[in-house]
C-alpha cells in the first residue's frame, strides 16, 4: 500500500489518544478529524475525546476500523501489532498500521502485519504527511 492510499481509508482507531490539547495524540487526530476522517479513540482512562466515545481496546470498538494509529511507545508496538492481527482476523477490516514520530516497530512484527495484508508506515506524522500530500496547513499543540 502506498502512503497515499492510507489516505483513501476512513476510519482512524488512534491508539494513545490524548484528551490534553497540548499534546501531538490529541492535535494530530483533531486535524484529521477536520479533514474529513472518522477518528476513534482508545484510551482505557477516557471516556469521551474531540466529542467520540473511547474504547479500551480496538478489539471492542464495533464499527469496521481502517487504520490503526499508535500514540504509544515502541515497547508496546508488539502487543497493539496481536490485537491489529487478531481483529483483522475475527473482522477482516484493518489495512493498515501508521505508527507517529519516534514509534517503530521491532523485528518480526512488520513481516506478521504483512503476512496478513496489513501495511505498516512507521516513524511518521499523519498529520504532516497528509498536510504535505495534500496542500494542508498542520495543527499546532493547542490550536482548536
């Protein structure tokens, strides 16, 4: 799957999502959710971010989910990389894994998201690499 093509996905599960304003998992989800996409966020300690109901899980969230953004350490990529797969696999609905500035995964993982068809992006902004593809000015941490 090529960059632009994750862009062509609706529905983003941001995992890490932030209810603090100051904070890139809460700015970069408000842009795209601006920009058109349906933001869903897992954060088991909120029950409500930028007015969607928050999931502990992305096994719980009911609707079909597209993407899966991390907001989370690396560390916790292998655990969120079991749940994209066995979600993909009781659903058949993720297609790919962004996971934002400083976040990569460890050995193993991008060939088993793979091996089941979903793309991994790795170490990059959503939000400025949307803004970039498309003539967009990016948020800053506290613009609403």
């Amino acid at each position: 799957m090529d960059v632009r093509d994750v862009f062509k996905l609706r529905t983003i599960a941001v995992v890490g999502a932030s209810r603090d304003p100051s904070k890139w998992a809460h700015v970069v989800p408000l842009y795209l959710k601006r920009a058109g996409y349906r933001i869903v966020p897992i954060n088991p300690s909120a029950g409500e971010i930028l007015g969607e109901k928050a999931y502990r899980s992305i096994l719980e969230v009911p609707e079909p989910i597209d993407v899966v953004q991390v907001f989370r350490p690396s560390e916790e990529v292998p655990k969120i990389a079991e749940e994209v797969l066995r979600r993909r696999r009781e659903k058949g609905d993720v297609k790919a894994v962004w996971l934002q500035l400083g976040i990569r995964a460890p050995p193993g993982v991008r060939e088993a998201l793979e091996a089941d068809g979903i793309a991994l992006f790795e170490d990059m902004c959503m939000m400025e690499t949307h803004a970039s593809l498309f003539g967009l000015r990016p948020l800053a941490p506290g613009e609403a």
